[in-house]
C-alpha cells in the first residue's frame, strides 16, 4: 500500500513539473466557471457559511479531472443548487441568475470537453484556446439574445397561439436535428 501511495505521489511530481501554461489556464477556467455557477445557484445564506468550502471543492473538482464524471457532478450540484433556492428557500426567479447559470455552466463544460482533449503537458497555439473561447462565448452570447426574446414573445402570444408556437418550435427543432444527423452519415 506505500507503493502505492509512494508512485502515486510521483507522478503528481513529474506531472506537475511537466505542466505548461496553457492547459493549466483552460483548467483554472473550468474551476473559475463551475465556482461561479454554485455561487450564483446556490443560497445566499449557504454560499455565506462554512458550505462554501463543499461547493468550492464541487466546482474545482472539475479542473482536476475533466475526463471523468466530475463535471456532471459538478452540474448536478449547481442545478441542486439552483432547485433548493427556488423551492426551499423561496428564491425569486431572475433572468439574470438563470441566464449566468446557463452560460457558466456552458463555458465550464466547453473547457472541460477541451481539457479532457488537451494533455497537460501539451504546448499549445494560444489561437486554438482563443478560438475555442471566442466560438463559446458567441453561442451563449446568441443563446442570452434568443432567451430575451422569446421571453419577450411569450408575454405577446397568449392561449392558442403560444401553444402552436411551441409546437412548430418543437417539430423545427426535430427536423434541424433529423437534418444534422443525416447530414453526418452521409458519405
């Protein structure tokens, strides 16, 4: 068992001494958006106690290892978060909070799909991070504008007409993923 533990120890060393910039940024990125996330999510009254060491621990455990269940660990406990103020606590729903939660979870997933691909030792083109940041924040930018409006639209279509809006929203949204998934096995 002290094999174990010793070997285990070093590799963290060498891990750790093999480790470059880069990859290191995108990992304190997923931490830095998985905390954020439980902070917004969770209570006031428990983001302010000694909780705040579990959550903290919740949305860092991510960064150290994106490969495995951690990050949907991680969105479990932001959306457990997020469902214990509203119900438990009596939270009023606000669309900032729930536009913040939905990208700081998107930002913080993103960079873990990245992450789990990037070796930690890898020397990498600062473009291809910047490229992948910029591709993100315009799909929760796009996202945040289309939530926004459709909340707008909801308050003008009434009754009837917001039940075949949804319909038609919905066979949209089968026929874009039918089309998608076509596409992809074509030849």
């Amino acid at each position: 068992m002290l094999d174990g533990i010793t070997r285990r120890i070093e590799r963290t060393r060498t891990t750790v001494a093999r480790a470059t910039v880069l990859p290191l940024l995108v990992r304190g990125g997923i931490a830095l958006a998985f905390v954020l996330a439980l902070m917004v999510a969770w209570p006031t009254a428990l983001t302010a106690s000694r909780y705040v060491v579990l959550l903290g621990l919740a949305g860092v455990y991510p960064a150290i290892a994106p490969r495995g269940r951690g990050v949907t660990a991680a969105v479990l406990v932001v959306v457990g978060g997020w469902i214990l103020d509203t119900t438990w606590f009596d939270a009023r729903v606000a669309l900032w909070r729930v536009l913040s939660i939905a990208a700081l979870l998107y930002l913080g997933h993103t960079l873990a799909a990245l992450a789990a691909m990037l070796p930690y030792d890898a020397i990498v083109n600062v473009d291809v991070v910047g490229g992948w940041l910029a591709r993100a924040l315009l799909v929760v930018l796009i996202s945040a504008v289309l939530t926004v409006i459709t909340l707008g639209l909801t308050a003008e279509l009434a009754g009837g007409a917001f039940v075949i809006a949804t319909l038609v929203g919905l066979a949209a949204a089968v026929g874009i993923t039918m089309l998608l998934g076509r596409l992809l096995r074509r030849p």
